[in-house]
C-alpha cells in the first residue's frame, strides 16, 4: 500500500516463476524418488529443513522423529559415534 | 556426522561410513557424504546424502577372510607357491602387456617375479625353501595354451634382482611354448607319453639363460603326466 497524493493505492509487481517452479517440482521428483536418504540442513542449523522418504526407508525411524538430530545421533552404533554430536 | 559437514569449509566435502543401528534391530551400515549448497541469498545450506551399503560392506569382510585363509595356506606350505591370474578377456588369457600376469602366493600383487628373496622381513616358507637351496630370485610363468593352464614354470636364479622385464618374456614365451607342447603331446595316441618330463641344461651364469639361448634348453621333452609334479617344474640356474 502506498499513499499517493493523499490516495492509497496498491503498488504490485509480478515476474514469471514458471521455470523455478518447474525446477523446484523436478528437483523434488528426484529427490523424493533417488534411492539415497537425502537431508537438507540450514546453515548454522543442526535441525534438518528437509528429508526426503527414502531416509525413513532406509533407517526404520519415521521422517517426523529424523527432524530431531539426537534421534538420528542415537541410532548411530555407539563406536562410530565420533563427530557426530548435535551440540 | 552434522558437526562434520558443519564445520568444513563452504567446498568442503566430508564422507565417511558408519553403522547405523534400526528400532527393528537390524544394523546397517551406511555411507555418509555431505557437502555444502550455495543458496540463491549466498547462504549456505549442507545437504546429506545417505546409502546403505552393508552388502559391500558384507562382501569385503568375505573377500578379507578368504585372502587372510590363503596367505596360511601359502605360508605354511614347504614348496613354493604360486597363485596365477588371468585377463579373461584375451583368448589365450594373457594380460594386456601380452605377458601372463603370475602373482606369488603370499603377495597379492599380480606379479611374475620375486627379485628380494635375499632382502629383510620374515620369510614364508616357499621362499626360505628358495633361500636354503641357493635361490636370489625367482620368476614363475604358466604353462598355459588355449585357455588350458597346465601348470607354472618356475625359474630360480642365485642372485637377487635377476629378472627384468626383458628376462621375464623369454620364460613367458617358454610357457606358452611348453603349454602347447603338452596340449599338443595329451592330443596325441598315449604311446608317445612315456619320455622324459622335463631336462633342462644347467649354466654357471644365470643370465646366459636369457640371451637368446633357445639351443640351450637342448632338450624338452614333455610328458603327459606332467601333472605329477603337482604343477611345479624348477629349472635351477646356478
């Protein structure tokens, strides 16, 4: 919303997002299809932004509980724990 | 695993494998690789890139128990042993050098020759046999023709670092030659099959072996029992 000369009038823009949608949809068919748990994780973040089913398949643990990394740390066999932590 | 690929550098790319252990009591193993993603703000995010790999894992641990079960094998053996191997792809199974490829049996790298029986380091048992009748080094080749392999050729040398890759084709023809010897001698009616297995000229230098003395070896005469010899001939140069 802007004001002009005493008016408020709507300001919009638009550009054409066809293609990055169409990646982003190709990229999660890819994704979600691979046959390699793939775990996507912000900067900083040690809380995964994404996981794809696979991961569920391959560890045995439903994707809800893998958002938890000590989940995932627990499950590692406890001698090859080093490096691993979420801390 | 997350402090791993965390703490890299932004083109750091970290891999290593563990086991991972499932609710269902299953372990497997998995392999781990992260790397960083550059994001369209310049910010980075880490993806995690996960496969199980067990039955290689599975594979490789058989693969170690058969080879740990050879080396006893070979170490404990009084003769010595040889272990061929073989470019199947070649019609006559020779490798690519044109060369059969010959390992011995305590080492597990293709290879025809043994130049350091005198050297350092514990000995098996074929090679203080070597030592204690006067052998420096040795060479093995395999007597093989058509695919058939009748056994190895084996050429013993009183000094070290004797065979050279021009000293090792003349016994590697010799095997060929002597293979097709016995592949042509089997195909033959039996009552050619009673000569002498095998006579070879003795030298007082090893070397003269090599220059271009096939009227050395005056005579080879094969037999079809060959085989009796458990498929080891020795030549000795001395």
């Amino acid at each position: 919303m802007v004001e002009i000369q005493g008016t408020e009038r709507v300001l919009a823009s638009g550009r054409d997002v066809s293609e990055r949608k169409e990646a982003e949809t190709r990229f999660q068919t890819i994704v979600e299809r691979i046959n390699a748990g793939v775990m996507l994780l912000p900067e900083g973040e040690v809380e995964p932004e994404y996981l794809n089913p696979v991961s569920e398949e391959l560890t045995g643990i439903s994707v809800e509980e893998l958002y938890d990394p000590n989940t995932f740390v627990e499950h590692i066999h406890p001698e090859d724990r080093k490096g691993t932590s979420t801390t | 695993m997350i402090d791993d690929i965390q703490s890299g550098a932004a083109d750091d790319r970290d891999e290593f494998e563990s086991r991972f252990e499932r609710p269902d009591g299953q372990t497997r193993w998995f392999d781990w690789t992260g790397y960083p993603l550059l994001e369209e703000d310049n910010a980075y995010s880490h993806v995690g890139w996960t496969t199980d790999v067990t039955e290689r894992r599975d594979r490789q641990k058989h693969l170690e128990a058969e080879r740990d079960q050879r080396s006893v094998l070979f170490e404990n053996n009084p003769d010595p042993v040889l272990r061929v191997e073989f470019d199947e792809h070649d019609p006559i199974r020779r490798g690519s050098t044109g060369r059969s490829s010959v390992c011995s049996g305590s080492s597990p790298t293709p290879s025809s020759v043994r130049n350091d029986l005198v050297g350092g380091g514990r000995r098996s048992a074929w090679q203080r046999t070597l030592l204690r009748n006067g052998a420096g080094s040795v060479c093995a080749v395999p007597l093989l023709y058509n695919s058939i392999t009748h056994g190895v050729l084996t050429v013993v040398a009183d000094e070290p670092d004797t065979f050279s890759d021009r000293e090792v084709d003349v016994p590697s023809q010799l095997g060929t030659s002597i293979g097709y010897a016995i592949t042509a001698l089997e195909r033959r009616p039996r009552r050619f099959s009673t000569r002498p297995i095998l006579s070879v000229n003795r030298f007082t230098n090893p070397y003269e072996y090599f220059d271009e003395t096939p009227s050395y070896f005056s005579e080879i005469h094969i037999d079809t029992d060959i085989r009796s010899f458990s498929a080891l001939l020795l030549p000795f140069i001395t």
